[in-house]
C-alpha cells in the first residue's frame, strides 16, 4: 500500500514535472471560479443597493 | 440612451436565463468528467513506453490547448458581432471569455514547457508551433488591455476586437505548423486522417477536454452576468 502511494507521487521520476502541472491547473481552476463568483456577488450587492437609493433617495 | 437601455433588455435577459438554467447542468459535468478523467488519466491509464509518466501532462496539455484555440474563435465571432451589429452581450461575452482563454494559453504554455525539458531536453525553444502559441498568449492579453484601457467599455470592446479579428490569422498558423515546418513538438494525433492514439490514453484526455469546456461555459456563463450587472450599474450611477 505504502509502495503504490510512494510511486504515485513519484510518477516513475516525472514527479517534480508532473505535479507542478497539475498544481498550476489546479490553482488556475480554482481561483477563476472563486474570482467569478464573487465578482458577482459584489455586482449583486451593489446594484441592490443602487435601486433602494433611487426608490427612496 | 433609450435604444441602448430597450437593446440592454432583449437579449441579454434572454441569455441570463438560459445561462442560469445551463449552470448546474455545466458545473455537474465539469466536476463528473474531472473526477473521471482525473482519477483515469494519474491511476488507471498507463504511462508510455518512450515517455514514461511525464505523459500524464497531456491530459492538462491537450485540453488547455483545445481550450486556448476555442475561446480564441470565440473571441473573434464575438468581434465580428460586435463590429456588425454593436452588440452589447457579444462585448460581454467577449470581456467575460477572454481572461478564462488567456490562462488556458499559459496553461498550454506552462505544462508544454514542464513536459518539454524531460522530453526534449529544453524548456523552450522558438519553433513555429511554440512561438505561435506564445503569441495566441499575447493576443489574448492584448484584447485584456485593449478592451480595458478607455472610459466607456463599448469603445474598448471595439478595438479589442478589432485585434481579436485581425489575430485570427495566427489560428491556422498554430495548428497546421507542424506540418508546414519541421518542428519540436510533434504533429497532430487526432486529425483528418485518424486518430492515432490509443484508446487508453484518447478516454481520459476526451474526458478533461469535455470537463474543461464544461468548466469554462459555467465559469463563462458567472462573469457575463456579473458584466452585465456592471453595465446596468454604470446606467444607475450616470441617471
């Protein structure tokens, strides 16, 4: 059990090319859906905001 | 300023509909088809008898590169609908794609260079396929820029795809230049002629290809809304 995860993470001595890829990939993917999502959650927020102010200024 | 506001709630109403409703259907299929195509492509598939594991880049590789050539027909289409028609959702869609395909470019980019040292020995070199990809990287920066750099984002968009159009010429360049010159990277498996991969290696790779698009529609389908909200907010503050 030891020795397949050992070698997972080795990649047959890919590894430190291996890995960086997917962590990049993984940092890209997730950062662009966090940054999305609150881009317009604050969008939301404001433009609520806005139509309160010009209901009852 | 009436047409624009009548113009602002035909269609883009229309598409933040559709969009809301297409967006858990986009996320379920991103994170069902990365799920698979993760655990396929790093434990199942194997390694390659030249390559060894360093392989298992192709499948964050291939799908970048789909991914930067795509939202870059994307961006031109959204240019030619913009200059044609002045369309406000083709600017927003536009805005929303570009930044998404410009991190796909340097994906592309990044894990070609991590899979190029093992493989050829260097992290770089100036061939036509890598230099024209470089420069599908700057186009998309470019269109960033341009479509940020005025007062009113509708003369932005404008310029922005202006490039967008006149950068199309680079396309055919990326993809047919491992034939037209000799070059480092290899040419095409996946092509008019065949497909000349082997199954174990084309499930995984078409399954992270379907999960990044998948991925990119849904991210897609938040920043327009949010565009779009912003262009309305722009209206309230000007009022």
């Amino acid at each position: 059990m030891e020795e397949i995860q050992q070698s997972f993470w080795a990649m047959g001595g890919y590894g430190p090319y291996v890995w960086p890829v997917y962590g990049i990939a993984l940092v890209f993917f997730v950062a662009s859906a966090f940054f999305a999502v609150w881009s317009l959650r604050r969008a939301q927020r404001r433009l609520q905001m806005l139509e309160q102010e010009t209901r009852a200024p | 300023m009436t047409s624009f506001s009548l113009h602002f709630l035909a269609n883009p109403a229309r598409f933040v509909r559709w969009g809301s409703a297409i967006l858990p259907w986009a996320w379920g299929v991103a994170a069902l088809c990365f799920a698979a195509g993760l655990y396929w492509g790093l434990v199942v598939a194997p390694a390659d008898y030249q390559q060894g594991d360093s392989v298992r880049i192709l499948y964050i590789h291939v799908p970048s590169a789909i991914m930067a050539e795509g939202v870059y027909v994307l961006l031109a289409l959204c240019g030619i609908a913009s200059l044609v028609w002045r369309h406000l959702l083709a600017d927003a869609i536009g805005r929303a794609a570009a930044p998404l395909g410009a991190g796909f470019a340097g994906l592309t980019l990044v894990s070609g260079s991590f899979w190029g040292y093992p493989t050829w020995g260097t992290y770089w070199v100036w061939d036509a396929r890598l230099t024209s990809a470089l420069v599908l990287f700057l186009l998309y920066l470019g269109y960033i820029v341009l479509s940020h750099s005025f007062d009113r984002p509708e003369k932005g968009s404008r310029f922005a795809a202006i490039l967008a159009v006149i950068g199309t010429i680079n396309l055919p360049i990326i993809k047919f230049s491992v034939e037209w010159w000799s070059t480092l990277h290899q040419p095409a498996s996946i092509g008019f002629g065949g497909i000349d991969i082997d199954w174990r290696f084309l499930v995984p790779l078409v399954l992270m290809a379907v999960g990044f698009l998948s991925y990119f529609v849904a991210v897609s389908i938040l920043r327009v809304k949010a565009d779009l909200l912003r262009a309305k907010i722009r209206h309230l503050e000007v009022m």
